[in-house]
C-alpha cells in the first residue's frame, strides 16, 4: 500500500491519472432493486462487484473507488445496518483491493451522512467527524490506498470528513464538492471560498464531481486553477439526465466525455473520472485520449485569506484594505459580559450584524468573562453568529479549550488569535491550526515579555515562523503581531513596533496584524494619535489591524489609504462614500464667499467655516434592509429576516402580551413579509440555503409562540401538504428543508419520510385532506414513482394537486407526467405551493 501511495505522487507528476466512472447504476444494471442498500449488495454479490471494478481498470482506470460511498453510520443507520460499519468497508475496500492488482490503486469512496450541521440542522461536528473517522480507519486498515471524499454540499461537512481523514489515517486525500448551476454548493459556497478553506486542510487534490456534465465543471477547474498549486480532481456526470420511456438516460456519450476530458486537461485538472452515467466506454474514451500525457504547469495566483460558508476576504498587498473588527469583546463592558454570562448571545448577535453593516469584513470573537464556561460559551457564540451573518472570524481566548471548541463550531477557514513565542504555547495552538486548518496569529512575546526593539521582535516571529512550519503549516496560514506599545508610557518604542512590522514583511514575508488603539492609551484625544499610527502601519505593510468599526476617524484613514495604497481601483468606494461630503472652506477674518457643492452658487460666510459631515453608513446593508421602522412590526420582520431566534421570542411577548396586538396581525404583519424579503433575497442570490433556513427558523419559533393565541383564527394562506420522498428513494435532505420553509410559510405540512410507497401517500392524503401533495426523488430509477402518485391522484378523485422535485428532475419530465408543478429548489417550492393554491399576488 505505501509503495503504491508513493508511486501515486510520482504518476501525478508524468500523467493526468484517470479516476472510474459510476457505481450506483452499474449495480442496479446488475441487479440491485431501487431502495435497497448499495454497500450491503456489494457485498452479498462480490462477483458482481468485482466485474464491475474490472471492466473499470480494463477501461484504463489509474484508481477505482470502492462501493463504501455510503458507508457511515448514519446512512447505514437507514438500513438497520448501524453496526456493521467495519465490516461493510472492509469487506468492500478488500473486494476492490483483489481486482485491482499491483499496477490500480484503490480510494475509499467516502460520501455525506445525509445530515445538516447546527444551527441549521441537530448534529455537530463531533458526531459527524466520529462517523467518518470509523470509516476510513475500517478503510485504511482493509488496504485503500487513498481516500475518495465525494459529492459533498455543504462545505462544514466536507472539511469534518477531510479533518477526520487527516487525523485518523495516513492516507492521500481527494475532496469533491459538488456544486449547482450557478456555481455554488447547495449550501452557498462558491469554488474560492472553498479552495481558502480546503487548501489550508492539505489534500493531494481539490476539485469537484457530479454537478451535471464536464460543461459545467469546466469553469469551476478553470478557476480552481488559477489559484493553487494543489493537484485537481474531477469526475463529472454524462450530462444531466431524462427520463425517456421509463429508462434513465444520460445524453453525454463516451465520444463527448473524451473530448471535454481534454479541455478539463488544459484547465489544469490532474485526476480525471466520471460520476452518475458514466460507463466503462466512458472512461475508456477519456483513457484513450489522455494516455500519456502529462498535465499541464500552472501560472497561478495563491491566495492568503480567509473564509465563512460562503464568503472570502482576501489578504494582501494586491487586495483591498481589511481589518478586523474588535467589538465583540467583554473586557470594560458590563451588558456585553453579563450577556455572555447569562448564555443570551444577543448582543454579541447584535454587534456582530452591526459591525458587519459597518464594513467589518472580518470579526473578532472573545468570550472571556470570568467564571463562566468558556468553551461552551465560544461554542454558542460561534454557531449564533453563523445563524445571523455569514463573515469570517477571528477566535480570540488565552483558553484552547475555547479555540478548539469556537474551531469545531465555525464553518470556514478561521483566524486564531492568539499564540505568543513561549513554547508552552506553541506546543499547544501550532497543532490546532494545522488540524482545523486555520490561521496562526502569532505575537511578539516569549518567556523574556516583548522585547524593547525591532530586532528582538523580528527574532521572536522567527521563532514563531520556524515551529509553525515544523507543524505542516505554510506561509498563508501565519500572521505576525509586532505589538504596540502604549506613547505615554514607552514613548520611544512606538515607531520600533513599525520597523519590526516592516523586517517582517520583507524577511518573512507573511501577514501581520496591530492592536492599534494600545498605542493611545493614557492620553487625551485617543482617536487623533490611533488614526495617525493606523496610516503610518497601512503605508509600513500592515495586512489586517484590528480596531473599532465605529470608530469614523479610523475609517476615514483606512478609506483614504486605500486609495494612496492603490488599492482601491480606480477610487471607486472611495468616490461612492464620500460623494456628498462637503470639507471646511477657509475664509478670512473679515467673512469671504464659499462655493456651495449643492447648488454650486456662492454663498457669504460671515467669519465662520461651513462643513458638512460625510455620508453616514446606513445601519444595515441595503440588501438586507427593510424600511427604518422600530415598530413591534418592523422589529419583527427584522428578527424573521435575520434569522434571530433568540430574540424574537421577547418580540412576540411584547407584542402580544403588552402592547395587546392581534395575533393575525403579529403574523401577517410582522413574520410573513420578513420571511419573504428572506426568499426574496435567496431568489437574488444574496442570501443562501444557511440564511433562508435561519429566516425559517426564527419564524417557525414565533408562529409557534403565536399560534395558542389564535384560536378559531386560521390565516389565508395556509394549506395542507403531504411530503414524501418517493418508494426506493432514501434521500431526503433536500425535501426535509422544503418541509421547514413551508411549514414557516404557513403550510401545515405532513412530512411521511423517505422510501414511501404511492398507496401510503394516496392514503395519507385522503385522511389528511391533503390540498397538495409533494414528491421528491434524487434518483433516476426511482423516478417513475411519481407517477404512480399523479395516476393514483386522479383514480381516486383526490381533490389536490402534486408538485415534484429532486435533483434529478427537470420541468420537461414534470410536464410529461402530468405533475401540476415543479421546483429546482426549496425557495422555488414554496412558491409553487403558493401558485397551486392561488396565494401568490
């Protein structure tokens, strides 16, 4: 096995391997019934499963996969098979070892469990990264040689599952996500996003698969490439699929796949297979067409940043100006701590959304209230803010315990902040980072304080610098705090901490960060000594300072340096902020004329100067935004939107309780137009499935605090819904989060599960007097199911109508089966539930 890991990396220098193609329909060709568990047939029929991982390497297959895709306990779970999970991958892993031989090597197929993460879903990361250490060490210990994690949708999964890996096996890893038409995963993570927060977990290969045919993956490899020097893997399906005459079909043939193989070659991909369609002819092609050649040499861009689910700051001297935003820390704030402390969160929520709105592009996060729980604390906070803004962060304790738990909690790539040069703490922080891939804060302090001069600290950020490279960490992932020290107290050490900023920039070459406000410490007119310092570290080569949002000096300095930086193109937000802004007009002693920039006529100015503040930044994004209003109403809207469930619970208390409202007004007024700014925003693409959930959520948590209160009072835009996914079909991830926005929409929904059969549903329906009944089916062969549904409809004379969806679905295949609606998503379905009922306006 280690000597065909080896041989791996010395293949991928000379030649464009090739992966195999699909697995789920070469079974069912061979016999495999629609519901039943793909592993466990594996591997109760060995011989069936060994021809097909032959005609694979016959094919000229450099890797094939084993049939463990959904090997984890919680799909196994499904299938009363929870406990078998050693055996199953091992016994597959050793099937696929035997046909292999000496000259293929062997990935354990790894794919999702089919579970959401917190907040939006029950499980976190703990349970998750168990289920996949469990398999891939079953995996490793039968004899793969690699690891396969594939089809991933959401990013927080994908890196437990590669974290898992990395800390469970020894083992090359290859991460695939899989991404939708517009370029994003399910869950809103573009393909940099996920590359900053990837590359920093240290796979062999990065790259994505399934996502409909190698068109779409093309630009995703083309990106992906411009940007790493990570090996690329790609495995995109034969086209999207119909449903023609009872029988799936995939429109790509064997002849096309060749031909985009060798554009997916020339975008940089070095691992090139096939996902759902592709055959043994499939990879055949694209073996024949690629053998021998070897891949392409890159010019790339690295990048320095980093991430939340689905946005990515850029760090770096070709990059706009970012800082950190420091408010969401209790040290000398009393309501901020007591929040903290009372385990509430909805401050630290609130200065979250506000610093964001203020421009923050990165926030710091510091729990440090004394007596309390710290990492339970960092835990809470961690997954409150994702639930209410989507922006990356900096975890800030003197605690690893909460670094680590504030590591688990955070979907992205993370600052930690901070490790200082004792080797007590590096023993402890360096490891961290490596293992959740985060960046390194590191300070310019040892056993011996902060050395006095520039020489010293550079001397301690080597030190730094060496250890955290020793622990597999790379110049990215390092940051470098020269200190401030305070000019009332060391006057003459101030400017030492900006040439130590600058040895370290040019010696070292990674990023820094300042604390810049410590150096007005003690004096008076702080903000005039913090703006001056904060220019003099910008013009030094300051990446990231840390400093007050709302502090407008600040932001004026940091807006002008951008410009003075030339990091600000062509002035742009520079002219957009302060388009209106009107400075002091110079006038003399005796009074003078001033130039009006309104109206542009002169005005007399009577020994006095005129000026006009600048544009203040609303205290929302426009985006995001509804109208100023503080009302209860208004209040409430804005709770359902931002996703604030910890809040609107005193919202409704208040509007009910004391201001004496009435329930359908609470409900019509306040929670349904922000649900629906909520889906308007998904519809534009500036909230994704996390937000739209959040939204979902909060305003579930209210309806249920409304709903004793309207008693005899039913709302118009309520209906009944049976959802089911359809019989041989036992994914049901997608429908579950439809079922979650319609029921917050109003909708009772009857949610029957997944592997449903037609005459449960029709049952169901009638009892339930359904007005309309939902289907979804991920599979191709479980399609047809459908309709049987729509034809037991109309036999019966079911007053209601059927929408379908899946991932697999298209409008033409609704229409051809008689469904009254369609939708491509969980948005998209609410609004079909509301056309079939005629609720939309």
């Amino acid at each position: 096995m280690l000597e065909l890991s080896g041989d791996l990396y010395k293949m991928l220098k000379e030649q464009v391997l090739i992966l195999d193609g699909a697995m789920g329909t070469m079974l069912q060709e061979r016999g495999m019934s629609p519901g039943q568990c793909p592993e466990l047939f594996g591997i109760e029929n060995p011989s069936v499963l060994e021809d097909i991982h032959y005609q694979y390497v016959h094919a000229g297959a450099n890797i094939i996969q084993t049939n463990t895709f959904g090997a984890n306990a919680f799909k196994l779970k499904e299938y009363g098979l929870k406990e078998q999970v050693t055996e199953i991958n091992t016994e597959a892993v050793r099937i696929a070892r035997r046909t292999a031989g000496h000259h293929t090597l062997v990935a354990a197929s790894i794919g999702p469990t089919g579970q959401l993460l917190a907040p939006m879903g029950e499980v976190g990361f703990d349970e998750i990264y168990q289920a996949f250490s469990e398999q891939v060490k079953a995996c490793e210990n039968a004899g793969a040689d690699l690891i396969s994690i594939e089809t991933m949708t959401d990013i927080g999964e994908m890196r437990i599952a590669l974290i898992a890996a990395r800390a469970n096996t020894r083992l090359p890893v290859l991460a695939h996500l899989s991404f939708e038409a517009d370029g994003r995963t399910m869950m809103g993570t573009d393909p940099i996003t996920a590359l900053i927060t990837l590359e920093a977990l240290q796979p062999l290969a990065i790259g994505a698969n399934c996502s409909g045919g190698a068109r779409e993956l093309l630009p995703v490899i083309e990106l992906l490439s411009r940007h790493t020097s990570q090996y690329l893997s790609v495995e995109p399906n034969a086209g999207l699929p119909s449903l023609i005459e009872g029988k799936t079909v995939f429109p790509d043939t064997p002849e096309e796949m060749a031909e985009y193989a060798l554009m997916l070659r020339v975008a940089g991909a070095n691992i090139i297979g096939g996902c759902c369609g592709t055959t043994p002819r499939h990879i055949q092609a694209m073996a024949s067409v690629l053998k021998g050649m070897p891949p392409i040499k890159r010019d790339y861009h690295p990048l320095r940043g980093l991430a939340s689910r689905s946005r990515y700051i850029l760090v770096g001297e070709k990059e706009p100006l970012a800082f950190i935003g420091e408010r969401i820390n209790p040290t000398a704030r009393k309501k901020l701590a007591q929040d903290i402390k009372e385990g509430r969160m909805q401050m630290v929520m609130e200065e979250a959304k506000k610093q964001a709105n203020s421009g923050a592009p990165i926030l710091d996060v510091n729990m440090g209230v004394p007596g309390i729980d710290e990492p339970a604390a960092m835990s809470k906070a961690v997954l409150d803010i994702q639930a209410a803004i989507d922006i990356p962060i900096s975890l800030d304790s003197a605690n690893h315990e909460a670094i680590e738990a504030g590591l688990k909690s955070f979907v992205g790539r993370p600052l930690i902040n901070s490790t200082t040069g004792e080797d007590k703490q590096l023993e402890v922080l360096l490891p961290l980072a490596h293992k959740y891939g985060a960046a390194i804060l590191g300070l310019c302090l040892d056993e011996q304080g902060i050395p006095a001069d520039a020489k010293g600290r550079l001397a301690v950020a080597r030190k730094i610098y060496a250890r955290a490279k020793e622990y597999g960490l790379r110049d990215e992932d390092i940051y470098i705090d020269c200190l401030v020290k305070t000019a009332s107290a060391e006057q003459a050490q101030v400017m030492e901490t900006i040439q130590a900023l600058q040895m370290v920039k040019n010696e070292l070459g990674v990023g820094t960060v300042l604390g810049v406000s410590n150096v007005s410490h003690g004096l008076p007119a702080r903000e005039v000594i913090n703006s001056a310092y904060l220019a003099m570290a910008w013009a030094a080569g300051l990446d990231l300072p840390i400093l007050n949002p709302f502090d407008e000096r600040m932001m004026d300095v940091t807006r002008a340096a951008a410009v003075l930086l030339n990091r600000d193109r062509d002035c742009g937000a520079f002219i957009e902020y302060y388009r209106n802004y009107q400075s002091a007009q110079p006038v003399s002693p005796g009074g003078g004329h001033s130039i009006c920039r309104e109206c542009n006529i002169p005005h007399l100015i009577e020994g006095m100067t005129v000026k006009v503040e600048p544009k203040k930044v609303p205290d929302a994004s426009p985006e995001t935004r509804l109208a100023k209003d503080e009302s209860i109403i208004g209040l409430l809207q804005k709770a359902v939107l931002e996703g604030n469930r910890e809040g609107i619970e005193n919202l409704v208390y208040e509007a009910l309780n004391k201001q004496q409202m009435d329930p359908m007004e609470v409900v019509s007024q306040g929670l349904i137009p922000g649900i629906e700014k909520a889906g308007e925003l998904y519809d534009q693409k500036k909230y994704f499935l996390p937000q739209l959930m959040g939204a979902a959520e909060a305003m579930k948590k209210a309806f249920a605090l409304v709903k004793p209160h309207m008693a005899g009072k039913q709302a118009q835009f309520q209906g009944v819904i049976v959802m089911a996914t359809v019989e041989g079909d036992i994914h049901d991830i997608g429908k579950n989060i439809v079922s979650v926005l319609l029921e917050n929409y109003g909708f009772k929904v009857v949610d029957l599960g997944k592997d449903v059969s037609a005459e449960q549903i029709l049952n169901a329906a009638q009892k339930e007097k359904a007005d309309i009944i939902g289907l979804s089916a991920l599979m191709t062969t479980t399609m047809p199911r459908m309709q049987e549904v729509i034809e037991g409809v109309k036999n019966r004379g079911l007053d209601c109508q059927v929408m379908v969806g899946g991932a697999v679905l298209t409008q033409d295949y609704a229409d051809s089966i008689g469904a009254d609606g369609y939708s491509d998503d969980a948005r998209a379905a609410v609004m079909t539930a509301q056309r079939l009922l005629g609720l939309l306006k």
